[in-house]
C-alpha cells in the first residue's frame, strides 16, 4: 500500500485477498442458507455435556441447521437423538427445553402417537381405524440422528456421509480435549443462554483471535501484563479447528485471588487453555474452571450462545462454592468478559448490517502468536471451501489459489 492512500470501510483493501473480508459474509440471507446446509447440517455439532442427562429418561430440545432434535438418554442408558417430529403428521412432539420422560413416554399432542426413548413407536390412537390399510405401530419409528461421545461431550451429526467424529476432530484435537475432559469426572454446573443481535460469525470470531482481549480490562491486566504472554501461540488443525497454548494468567494483578487449589488434572496453577471447534465451539479452561461456548445461528442478525461451566463432579461444597465463585469472575451473564463480547459484536452488526462497512481486515501477521489474525484465514479457508465461495468476495466461486496458511 503507497503512503498517500486511505482506506475506508468502503474500499476494497489493497492487500491479499486472504487479508480481508466481503461483510456480505455476514449479512446475506444466501450466505447463510448455504451456511446452514453446507457446515451445519453437515459437521459435527456439539449440543451438551452427558451430565445434562444424567438420569434415564433425560432430554433436551434444540435445533441444529434449523432441524428440531431430541437428544435422550435411553433406559439402557445410551444417548440418542431424534428429530423432534411426530411420524404421523410432523407435530413437534416436545416442547420444553429440557425434562425427564415419564414411564419411557413421548406422546404426541396431535394424535396422541407415542414412543419410547429408542424411537420405537408403542402406540397409535384408534388403532382399528388403521386395519383396512394394514399400518402397525412396529412399522413406523422415529428418525435418528448420529450421535457420538468424547470424554463427555455429546455430538451429533444430521449427515450421514460425513466421517466419524474421531476423523472430524483429527487426533491433535482429541489429545487437546484430553486435559482436562478425558483426565478428569466434570458436570455442568451451570448454563445460560443469550440471543444476541447479531451474526454468529462475528461471536465465533471472538473466540479465535487474541487483538480483542484488548477490549477487556480484565484481559489487558492479567494476561497481556505477563512477561511472557507474547510467546503463547495459536496452532492450526485440520477442518479449521484450533488450539491456544496453555500460560499462566496474573489473576494477582486484578486482586482476583489465586487458582492454584482446585487446579483440574493438566492444568498448570493459574493456567489457561483454549481449543476451538470449528465452526463454532470454544471449549476454554481457566485453571479450575472449565467454559464450553456454542452457537445457534437463527437469522443473519440473530444468534443464540449457549454458555456452560463445568467442574469436578467430587466437589465438596466448598469447592464447588470455590469453582462458581471463580466462574463467575470472568463468566456467566454477569461476568467481566460476556457482556463486553456481546457489546462489540452487536455495535459491529449495527454498522455492517446497514452497509455502512463493505470490508473488514484480518491483515495481522505475527507468527501465530496472541494477535495474529492467522486464526481468522485458517477459520474462513475451512469457511470457504464448504460453502463454495471466498469470504473476501462472495461472488467468487471458490478456488483453491494457494495452501491453507501453515504454522511456522
């Protein structure tokens, strides 16, 4: 770029195609049709942790690439999931976000159908009135969705051509996740949502780049304070996955207290890892604490984060009183770091919905360390090349041009 020139968010930026973004990415309703059908319905998506059905008969209700599932622990205690649709007339059978079955039971509100948690169809209303046709209870069941577990988390799959979850996650990914989720008994001990006006890019883009811990005072005292905060690094993975490496954090220089007592299996004193699942998961470890991010896109401007906290499950009461406390600190809707992501986010949509902004810059290059926006091309390379288009310019078709950016 020559010294006289200027640029605004209107001007197509003068600097490599991978160094910038179409905002369009964010705002078009094709964008995210395709989204929805070409990543969503097609990836892995985590929907809970397995101690969210704890007990037979627990469920939950959610939506993956606008499809209704059930996800269900069975009497013989394996998870399953189903779409939550009756065969009959295509009803919604649950309604409520989260419970527990009585008697093994599902009944439709309509008809009055009925199944158990294994799908199978164990009653039809009016029976006789079906005769003449020949239909019986054992011929119709409810459709299933793949379903896989790692170290407790729960994922599923609508497609049924994609590879199994081991080969989506790549064996870098499941040895990231073993410290602390294979190394330690976790559950959820809490959880919230928050609809957020906005793309869910633009939150997933929260969690996979260190300029922005500018934004938290927090952030700005206890980690990027450290005298060797700088040499952390980011690392790439397969399918757009990617790691942070563990460091120590100054929770001293906030008068935030220590986290030494309680440190999970792995986990240095103090310590803090991330790994991010593309296209939308943070799985981050503060120590003693354990934050799962996910995401549910609903509209182009409206995004539905789903946040869980998770300790150890032979907490005493006053260690779990200890892990809420520490939780609460930088998390949970009243915490110091949320409320801030969803703040710039949503001012970020504000601007770019009205096309005030036609271009954003990921030009930061620092050798995959804290604030290089190497994430973000790793994260639109993988973007790009399942929905078919470059995030610098969606009406260019796809091309693989050049390699994926690679770790030095």
């Amino acid at each position: 770029m020559q010294p006289e020139e200027r640029l605004s968010g209107q001007d197509r930026p003068g600097l490599p195609s991978t160094h910038y973004l179409d905002n369009r990415i964010y705002t078009d309703p094709a964008i995210f049709k395709r989204e929805r059908e070409s990543i969503f319905a097609k990836i892995w998506k985590f929907v809970c942790h397995e101690t969210e059905l704890s007990d037979r008969g627990d469920f939950r209700t959610l939506t993956v690439a606008e499809r209704p599932l059930i996800v269900v622990r069975g009497q013989d205690d394996q998870i399953r999931t189903f779409f939550n649709v009756c065969v009959h007339r295509g009803a919604r059978l649950l309604r409520e976000p989260a419970g527990t079955l009585v008697d093994d039971h599902i009944q439709c509100f309509y008809h009055l159908w009925s199944y158990n948690s294994r799908g199978q169809c164990t009653g039809i209303a009016q029976p006789k009135g079906y005769q003449a046709s020949g239909l019986q209870p054992d011929q119709v069941h409810l459709r299933e969705v793949r379903t896989e577990t790692l170290f407790g988390l729960v994922f599923v799959c609508l497609d049924e051509e994609t590879e199994p979850l081991e080969d989506f996650l790549g064996p870098d990914i499941i040895e990231s996740l073993r410290v602390p989720f294979g190394s330690a008994d976790l559950e959820v001990f809490h959880f919230h949502r928050a609809e957020m006006t906005t793309n869910w890019k633009m939150f997933s883009e929260t969690n996979q780049e260190g300029y922005h811990e500018l934004l938290h005072v927090m952030n700005r005292k206890t980690s990027l304070a450290q005298k060797d905060y700088r040499e952390r690094r980011w690392n790439s993975h397969h399918n757009g996955h990617l790691t942070f490496d563990q460091a120590v954090i100054g929770y001293q220089n906030l008068n935030l207290g220590s986290r030494e007592a309680g440190t999970l299996p792995g986990m240095l004193p103090n310590g803090h890892v991330v790994v991010d699942l593309f296209p939308d998961v943070m799985l981050n470890c503060r120590s003693t604490v354990v934050r799962i991010d996910s995401l549910t896109p609903l509209e182009p401007g409206k995004t539905m984060l789903e946040c869980r906290g998770l300790g150890r499950k032979t907490d005493t009461p006053e260690e779990r009183a200890q892990r809420i406390h520490q939780h609460n600190q930088v998390w949970g809707p009243s915490g110091r770091n949320l409320p801030e992501d969803i703040w710039a986010v949503e001012t970020q949509w504000q601007n770019i919905v009205t096309g005030a902004s036609r271009y954003s810059i990921i030009a930061r290059e620092e050798d995959w360390g804290p604030m290089d926006d190497a994430t973000l091309r790793s994260f639109y390379d993988a973007w790009g090349r399942r929905i078919g288009c470059h995030a610098h310019d969606i009406d260019a078709p796809w091309l693989a041009e050049a390699p994926s950016e690679s770790q030095p």
